[in-house]
C-alpha cells in the first residue's frame, strides 16, 4: 500500500527522472495518450465542456437506459448479453492505449474516494464522471477467471479471439526484469527503460501516472480540496516503479491451472493453444516458479549481520496486523521446547538488495508489506498448481518445487489468516490489513479455492498442509464469513431482491448505490461458493448442510443482479484496492518501528523528528524481526512516532472526521463478470 503523504517528499531529481522516462517511452512507442478509444457520449461531452484533459474519463450520467425488457429474457439470454458487454471493455488493436498497455486487457480505471458531511451529489458526481485509465492486469486475470468458470460450467461458449488476445495479454505482463522462464508477474505491463542504463542492460518499468492524477485531483471541488490537502498533506499520485508482486503472480497461476483442468474435458483443444502459448513463451513451472515463495518471506526470528534483507524487513502496519500471531506462534514453540520458527508470505517479489534504481522501488518505506489480501491469492494460486497444473507444464515431481520449506511458509500464511478473522482484525482495522478497503476479493478467493477443494477425496489430497489449508478455508467460510456476509444484505421483501451497499456513496444515512452491483455479485457469489460442491465437471449442487437463509439470500441477490445488469444507467463500479492511505490513522509514520534509518545508513529520531523535516523517499521506516509483547504495547501506547501518538481504532473510511482522500481502482468489466457468473451457477443450481 503505498502512501499519497509519502509521495510529497519525492525528490525533485527522482521527480525528473520519472517525468524524462514517461515522455521518452511515449514518444519511443508513438503512444499518443493514454486512453482506451473514447466512446462517442465521452467525445461529445469533451468537446461540450472545452474540456482539454482527454485522459479523464467524462462518462455522461443521462444515458439511455437499456429498452430491453429483463422479464422476457431467461437467465441464460442475460448472462450472453452480459458477456457482450463484457467484450466491449476489452482492449483491441488500434485503440489508443498507454506503453505498458496490451491488446487484450480488460480494462479498468482509477478515480478518487472522498466524502463530505453531506454525502453530497456533487462529490458522488465527480467519482462517476472523472476517471483515469489504468488497464491493470491483475484485473483482466480476475475476469479470465470469471469466464473460464463459466466456459466450465457450459453457461458460455467464449469468443476464442478475444480470449486467445486475454491470454496473451496476461502473459506479457512477466516482469521483464527476471531472465526468461522465470514465472514472475507485474501489475502491469512494462516499457523499456530510455535511460543510459537501460539501453544498456535492458531494463523494464511500469508507466508513471503522476501527472493524470495530479490533474484528476485538480478537478475536485475547491473547498473540498483544500480541506484535505491542508489535513493531510495529500497529492494523489502513483507509484510509477512497482516490483513484480505475490498477488499478480498467484492469480497467473490459479488462470493456468484452470486452463489445464478445463483442457482434461472435452475442451482440451480448445486449451490445448493457451498451453502451447504458455509453453512457447518459456514460461516453464520450475522451481523458478516458487523462488518468489522460497526468496521474499517475512521471517521475525530472522536477523542477522550484514546487509538488510527485506524478508526480515516490513512495512510498521503489516507488522502491527501479524505482532499478535507470531507472539501466539513464539509461545507455543517456547512451551513445546522448540525454537519459535514462523514464516509468512510478502506482498513484493524483490529485496532491497535486488532494486535497481533506476527502474523499480520498494513501495514507500524502502521495506516489503505482507497483505492479507494476498495470502488468499497466494493460498489460492499454489493450491491449484500443485493439485492441478504444474505436472503437466513440466516433467517435475511435485516434491521438487512443493518443498518442506514452501509447504512451511504455505501453512504458516493460512494459519495467520484464520487468526485475524478469528480475531477481527480484518474487520476492526481493514484500512491497515489490506491495500484492498473492502473484503470483496478475499471472500471470492476462499469461495473458489472451497467449491473446487472440496471435489477432492481426502485421499487424493497428496499434502497434509494442503488439507489443513482446506480446513482452514472452511472454518473461515462456514464459521465467520457466511454470518459477516449476510449481515451486510439487506432483503427487499417485496421485490423478493436482496443487495449490498460497499464504501462508494453510501454514508450519512444515505446511498448514491456506486457500488451496489459490484458488491451483490461478490457477497452472493461468495455465499454460493462457501456453500456448494461440484457435481461433475460442470454442475453443482448445494450442501445438505446449507442453512436456507443462504438459499434465500441467493435467490434474491440473483434477482437484483439480473435485473440491474444490463441497464446502462447502473453503476459499474467498485472499490477493487486503494494505492494511499485510506484514512488519517493509516499512515506508517503514525505506527511503531525498530528500523528508522535512510538508505545511507543515518539514523534517525523516530518519536522527535518533524514529519516533515523527512527525506521520505530515502527512509527505511520499517519493523525487523520481533518485538516482545510488552515493549511493543509501550511502543503503540505511551510513544509517539515522528510527533503523532498512535491511533488503534478503526474509525470508518466514510468518517469526515477520520477519511481522506485516497485513490482507488475499479473495474466494470470485473462487475459484470462476477455478475454473469452469478446468475452461471443459479442457473446450474436450477434457482428460480
């Protein structure tokens, strides 16, 4: 999660640097802009307001509502209309598109989440009207994912165009940094590094942002930016310089294996070219597939001389969010006479010691972060590669890259998962827990590992630990999610509907419905998912244990989302993740740290020092190894960190008194495919 605040003290060379690599790659490229091909409604409201920002997305709220009449179409005719849609946010060749962009990514957007006291009109306004493209491509393999499920189930027969361009699309997204064959993922795509270095060496970046964001912040309301920059000392950017991370690399693989389990069915040529694809772009499952596993890990007993290694160096608020598991896990080898030994995955596939300056940084604190986001990802992507895919990619034995070690960090990132939803960090503190505000995704990783796990026989489960991990998902599923889950629906009796309102828009006792759809499809398909088993290859059928308010909940969620998705005046969007501090109390600066020196070596006084007196961009503010429990309650209780006492109560991303300003992502072809895949699996499960 990387900090708006932070992003100030940028320096002015590094600055440059980044403004020099943008224009150089644009002009390289011949990209004229960044934009995916305007639609017609967005240039006639451009050349009607003069407005001469043609990046921003100025999407005409009067738009005509779609004539077609849901009643009269069976789900099936919904679901194909929904693909179409889906379609039509995919990008083609001859769009324009940035130097990172691919043909064939499905595309999203990024815009700014702030609130009022009011929750006035003119602010919810602003968030459907002003947006900045950025076609990420962790986005695109989450609607692959949607659609592959539902090519498996038989509710669609895919376009094998566009697919095949998706495919490529995602697999172009291989950090370009790492020798071929090395099975590693970006966020985005990449450019060529302009610079000296880079024509020397080969270097690759993702694209810098700044200056769309700094003009989309320049359109807000006067009175509301001012308030915010005065409170905060905000200025909505980007990081232009991600590292490959866990999260993108996982999904990739979850995609693979999904496509190699869909290729043992009938439709094995159909796949069978999406293998060879991968096959032919080296991008062999080897050990180097699980370097990303074995090399970036947070290991608190680790610390030793030398050069700091960011395995055993993260982020102030991750350590927060994990302090009380590995205290837990300390005590419990301490009482079995063991040495304490606990391993958790890191959100950053790079150490410090492996950036190259000129092309890639750690995110903020020149430290790595852990996410719980990105442990289901990662849980999710290994489980399916081991059990389904990676022996058919490679003449490997299992045990060659599922090693003791992996099995170790894989065991250990679930446990620490089923300890914060046990004790409700996810809940209590979800603006330090995650760079993902809401739980959409996390639901929707457990629900599909789940419905997938369970085919197995315990029996052809071949590790325990994958077993446990089973369990584990569904303690989570059954025991806590479903009861979180249904709480948030509300239930329209009379329309026999049932939705869910997210932070878009909905605070003060009223909802301008942003994020409605997006929200239903994920909590419904979530509730499903916990709670059915396939039934064959391409069929389900409800647990003989599922409560019938599930049932219920289902049926009417299927309702509001067949009846709303199709219309264009529906909003499409989500707040998918955010890349600033969602609130005031989540800052790293505000929370406690053993490591507060710059990358020279200087250390500095973390409790006196002026925040603002900081070098931020050349600070290393970070935790290494682990504090014991009584001096890190002093840290977070009586001490102050760089003049600001710590805050450890969640106060609500919508509180005027406690929200700022925070840049977030969505994407509308992810709501309609989650929409679409839905209505799939009533379909299958014969819900009327």
């Amino acid at each position: 999660k990387s900090s708006a605040s932070g992003m100030v003290a940028r320096s002015s060379i590094v600055k440059l640097t980044m403004i020099y690599c943008y224009f150089s790659a644009c002009f390289a490229i011949k990209a004229e802009n960044h934009l995916r091909k305007p639609t017609v409604s967005e240039t006639q409201d451009n050349e009607s307001t003069g407005s001469s920002k043609e990046f921003l997305s100025t999407k005409n709220k009067s738009k005509t509502k779609s004539n077609e009449d849901v009643d009269n179409l069976s789900r099936k005719e919904v679901i194909a209309k929904i693909y179409d849609r889906i379609l039509k946010e995919q990008l083609q060749e001859g769009d324009k598109m940035s130097p990172v962009d691919s043909p064939g990514l499905f595309t999203s957007r990024g815009t700014i989440h702030v609130v009022d006291e009011e929750n006035s009109e003119k602010l919810h306004d602003f968030r459907q009207k002003y947006s900045v493209p950025y076609n990420i491509a962790f986005n695109s393999t989450f609607v692959l994912l949607d659609l592959l499920e539902m090519e498996r189930l038989g509710m669609l027969t895919l376009d094998e165009d566009s697919m095949n361009l998706a495919w490529d699309a995602m697999l172009n997204t291989r950090s370009k940094n790492f020798p071929d064959g090395t099975a590693i993922f970006n966020f985005s795509g990449q450019f060529p590094y302009i610079g000296p270095l880079g024509r020397l060496m080969g270097y690759h970046l993702p694209i810098p942002l700044n200056n769309e964001m700094n003009l989309l912040w320049d359109l807000l309301p006067p009175e509301i930016k001012e308030k915010f920059y005065k409170e905060t000392d905000t200025v909505i950017t980007a990081r232009a310089r991600m590292p490959p991370d866990l999260d993108s690399t996982s999904l990739v693989m979850a995609a693979i294996s999904m496509v190699i389990e869909n290729g043992r069915t009938d439709m094995y040529e159909v796949f069978q070219e999406r293998i060879t694809s991968w096959n032919a772009l080296s991008h062999r499952i080897t050990q180097a597939t699980y370097r990303p596993f074995v090399n970036w890990n947070y290991d608190p007993n680790a610390v030793g001389p030398g050069e700091r290694d960011t395995r055993d160096v993260i982020d102030s608020r991750s350590y927060y969010t994990l302090h009380p598991f590995f205290k837990q896990k300390m005590e419990e080898a301490l009482e079995k006479g063991e040495t304490p030994d606990v391993r958790v995955v890191d959100s950053w596939l790079i150490n410090q010691s492996e950036i190259i300056p000129e092309v890639m940084e750690l995110i903020l604190t020149n430290g790595n972060e852990t996410d719980s986001v990105v442990y289901f990802s990662f849980i999710r992507g290994v489980t399916a590669l081991v059990l389904t895919g990676a022996d058919m990619l490679e003449d490997l034995n299992q045990s060659d890259f599922f090693t003791e070690d992996i099995q170790k960090l894989y065991l250990d990132s679930a446990e620490s998962m089923l300890w914060m939803v046990e004790n409700d960090m996810m809940k209590d503190h979800p603006d330090i827990v995650s760079m993902y505000p809401e739980m959409d995704i996390p639901y929707a990783h457990v629900g599909k590992l789940l419905q997938w796990l369970r085919v197995y026989n315990e029996a052809d489960i071949p590790y325990d630990v994958i077993i446990k991990a089973r369990d584990i998902m569904i303690t989570i599923a059954e025991d806590y999610w479903t009861n979180d889950i249904l709480n948030q629906i509300i239930i329209d009796e009379d329309a026999q509907e049932a939705y869910v309102d997210g932070v878009l828009g909905a605070y003060n006792g009223k909802s301008w419905e942003e994020d409605r759809l997006y929200k239903t499809a994920f909590f419904i398909d979530s509730l499903i998912s916990y709670w059915t088993v396939r039934d064959g290859n391409s069929s389900l059928k409800w647990l003989d244990s599922t409560p019938s308010e599930i049932k219920k909940a289902a049926t009417y969620g299927g309702n509001y989302v067949a009846r709303v998705a199709l219309d264009e005046d529906t909003s499409l969007q989500g707040c998918l993740y955010s890349v600033g501090e969602d609130t005031v109390d989540d800052q790293p600066y505000r929370w406690p740290v053993n490591v507060n020196e710059c990358l020279n070596g200087t250390v500095i006084d973390p409790h006196d020092t002026d925040l603002a007196t900081v070098d931020l961009v050349n600070l290393s503010w970070n935790v290494q190894g682990y504090i014991d429990d009584d001096t890190y309650q002093d840290m977070l209780e009586n001490q102050v960190w760089l003049q600001k006492k710590t805050c450890t109560e969640f106060r609500g991303f919508n509180n005027p008194e406690n929200s700022i300003s925070f840049y977030y992502f969505y994407s509308e072809a992810i709501t309609l495919s989650h929409a679409a895949l839905l209505l799939a699996q009533l379909e299958i499960l014969n819900v009327e």
